[in-house]
C-alpha cells in the first residue's frame, strides 16, 4: 500500500485535523463558563454531506444572524484571496 502524504499542510483524510480540534475545544470550554451563549456552525463530513445548525438562549437570535452575515464576508473575501 502506498504511503499517504498531504500537501500544503493539509491533513490525510479520515485524520483528526487539530485546527478544528482546538476550535471546538475552545468553543466548548466557553460554553461550560457560560461565556458563549449562542453559536452557528458549518460542517463537513468526510463523507462530503454537510450539516448546518444554530443554537443559543433567549436574545441571542438578531447578534447571531449579524454574526453570521460577518461570517459570510469574511469566507468569501478568504474565497477571493485564496487564503
């Protein structure tokens, strides 16, 4: 069997990638302080379906859509840099 390698950093499929490891870990940690009150999330699976949710207490609805709209600048101006 040949060996896998990744290019540009990246992660060989079906590996954990630390970088959201770390991501979810930090959210999660401030979730339990009670620092993090509302969140949305975009996943990938490796099996390529996608999943989409939001969840977060009472008043966080109008910041969370706000965030969201940042969000989806910021991605695709990173779409547009290609970073």
């Amino acid at each position: 069997m040949a060996d896998i390698s990744t290019i540009h950093g990246g992660t060989v499929p079906g590996e954990p990638d630390a970088d959201v490891i770390e991501d979810l870990e930090r959210l999660l940690a401030q979730a339990r302080r009670g620092s993090l009150t509302g969140f949305a999330y975009a996943a990938i699976h490796l099996d390529g379906t996608k999943a989409t949710g939001w969840s977060g207490v009472a008043g966080t609805r109008d910041p969370l859509a706000a965030g969201i709209s940042i969000l989806q600048a910021r991605y695709t101006r990173a779409l547009i840099e290609g970073a």
